[in-house]
C-alpha cells in the first residue's frame, strides 16, 4: 500500500509532483526491526533498508515548451 497524495487531483496549479512512500512495508519493516533489537536484548547491529517508493511526475516538473 502507498500513501496516495492529493498533489495532483486538481488543488494546485500546476498539479505537484510527488513521492508515495510504501507505508506498509515501512511499518511491517520498523515492527521487525524493533523486535529483532528485543529479541537481542538491546544489541544494534546498523544496517541499510532500502524500500521503494513511487515518483508521480506531475505538470510542476514538466518542461515547458
């Protein structure tokens, strides 16, 4: 699931683009982690986390002719 911006349903002019960030694998992922950090009794391990979003390229990052 994505976090659906309002950017583009016509508020703004030109509409904006944006990012929609994967809110469910963000809190699936957070859960994890906090209790893999429980599990092991504080110990942080730090570690890279890459998620992908989506770019909604709107008319505020269109070239004008």
């Amino acid at each position: 699931m994505m976090v659906n911006t309002t950017f583009g349903n016509g508020t703004t002019h030109p509409s904006l683009t944006s990012v929609e960030q994967p809110t469910n694998d963000i809190g699936q992922t957070t859960a994890k982690l906090l209790l893999d950090q429980i599990n092991n009794k504080g110990l942080f391990v730090p570690q890279t986390i890459i998620l992908n979003g989506r770019l909604n390229i709107r008319d505020s990052s269109v070239k004008i002719k």
